[in-house]
C-alpha cells in the first residue's frame, strides 16, 4: 500500500507541475485542470517519492512536481509494476498503460544536475473511474474490472464526415463490454488505407489493447480498404476467424462470399475485421465471441492451447 505525498498539476504545458494538494481526476480524461489531460493513454503520471528522495539525496534541489508527475507516492516502485496493472485510491481506479517515456528533449531538471528519472522511474496511466484523490490518501494495487480491452474503429466516408450516423460501432460496444471487454477507443475513419492503418498501429503499439473490432470497408468497392491497411499492421496473420465468420454468415446470406474480411495480430493485440452492418455485426460477434476468449488468454501467455 502507499501514500500520496503530492497531487501536482500545470495549467499550461512547458510550465513545471505544482502541488495543489488534492485534485479531481475525470474518466479517461485525467487530471481535472492540467495541461496533459487528454483522451489519450497518457492521463496520468505517477513517480514513486522514495526515488524522489534518492535523488535529493544526491545534492539536487527539486520541489514536488518537478519531473512532471501528477501523483507522487511513496510505498510503492511502479515501474515493477507491469502495463495493465490496475491502482485504486477512494473512488478512483487508474490503470497503468507505459513504463518510463523517451525524453525527446532534455528537460530543465537535467540541465541543473546533468540527470531526471522520470524516464525510467515513472509510469503513466488511464483513469477507469474518477473521483478525488488527496495529499495522504493511500494508494493501492486493486482488481480490473474487467477482463480484456478493446478498441473500434468504424471505416465509412459518410460517417467521418457526419453525413450518415454509425450504428456499427456502438453496436459492437453494446456487445462486447457485457461480455468482459474495456472499450479505451472508438473512432469513425475515412475509407482510407493509411489512416486506417496508421491508426490500428496507434492502437495496438501505444494503447496496446488486447483486440481491435473494425466495421466496414471489406468489400469490393473501389474504397474497401480495411483489409489492406489491416494486412500491412499485421506480425502474424490469424485467418480461422475471419474464416469462421463467413462460413457462418454463408448459412443467412450468400453474399457473405462478396467479404474480404481478415483477422490477424500485431504483437500482442489480435485486429479483427467485422462486417459494414449493424445486423451482420451483431450475427458475427455472438457466433465467435464465446471463442475469442480462449484465443485471448493464449495470445496473453495465460492459457494453453489444449484441445476441449
């Protein structure tokens, strides 16, 4: 268990973190009035004070907030703690998404002492629930509410565009979070390849969720381009699902032959292209998802790949 020793906040970015001593954190948001909240997966930094200590230890005059963190903790060294690892302080429940951060630029902490730890000290989370959080609340390790996360991205021209509303997307969310699954993203994209791909990469390399839904964009139009920006973000190609899932779509509707949907990995996010239509969605998703756990649990190192 640990102490919160300092809640910090910068209302504008480049200007160093201050101790305002309690502070409201906001759902996937952050920190309630500082510079770096944001819809990301960054909302959060958290610093471990007993660091902190070793480094004033050191000669080095640095006030809380100094290296950029929200929450300085003592008790606990975050980054032994892996991604995903959940924290709950009163009502707030934070999920760490990043150990450490590349310094592109050396900030004014290494100018003054030639070092900053919060390169390799600090971690970064996502608030799953927020609430306040106060100079001597205890901080500590708690249980995910949940047991996958996931992202989906709706491929559509008239959709990006607002010209046509998109009942896919909120129909794969109302699906898949009552069978276990975070949704941390959900956006509506053009029908172009490199968006499209440009983002799966984001989702799966910087948000690292354990699988992407997309919708639309696998068939023969000249502007279906959802397979191909999936096949280009992908490290190993996983073709049973897509498979399964026209084989059953064949048994409601020939024209599930017309599908050049694919399923693969990127590391260890699994991307799966679900169909345009929010019927087709909700046929697809219902036949694979009570597999798609299993699958998960094997990609994450947590099942074995033993025959029932």
């Amino acid at each position: 268990m640990g102490r919160v020793v300092a809640v910090c906040i910068s209302e504008k970015k480049g200007t160093a973190k201050q101790n305002v001593g309690k502070a409201n954190f906001i759902e996937n948001w952050g920190v309630e009035k500082d510079a770096h909240a944001g819809k990301w997966h960054r909302q959060v930094s958290l610093l471990s004070h007993d660091e902190v200590e070793k480094f004033r230890a050191r000669g080095a005059q640095v006030a809380d907030g100094a290296f950029g963190e929200n929450l300085l903790v003592e008790g606990f060294d975050f980054k032994s703690f892996p991604v995903g690892t959940i924290f709950t302080c009163n009502d707030v429940v934070l999920e760490i998404t990043q150990i450490g951060k590349k310094c592109h630029s050396e900030c004014e902490i290494f100018h003054q002492v030639g070092d900053c730890i919060m390169p390799r000290e600090g971690v970064f989370a996502r608030v799953l629930v927020g609430g306040e959080i106060k100079v001597g609340d205890e901080l500590q390790v708690g249980v995910k509410p949940y047991q996958f996360t996931a992202a989906i991205v709706t491929a559509s021209d008239k959709g990006s565009k607002g010209e046509r509303e998109d009942k896919s997307g909120p129909a794969i969310r109302e699906l898949i979070e009552p069978a276990g699954y975070h949704v941390r993203s959900e956006r509506i994209l053009a029908d172009d390849e490199e968006s499209l791909y440009q983002e799966l990469v984001r989702l799966a390399d910087e948000e690292q969720v354990d699988v992407i839904f997309t919708t639309g964009g696998t068939g023969l139009s000249p502007r279906d381009n959802t397979p191909e920006a999936t096949l280009r973000a992908a490290t190993k190609n996983v073709p049973g699902i897509a498979e399964a899932i026209r084989a059953y779509s064949l048994k409601i509707t020939p024209r599930a032959m017309l599908s050049r949907a694919v399923s693969v990995m990127r590391g260890k996010t699994l991307i799966i292209n679900l169909p345009g239509s929010p019927k087709a969605v909700k046929e697809s998703l219902e036949y694979i998802l009570p597999t798609l756990e299993h699958g998960l649990e094997i990609m994450r190192g947590e099942a074995g790949e033993c025959a029932r």
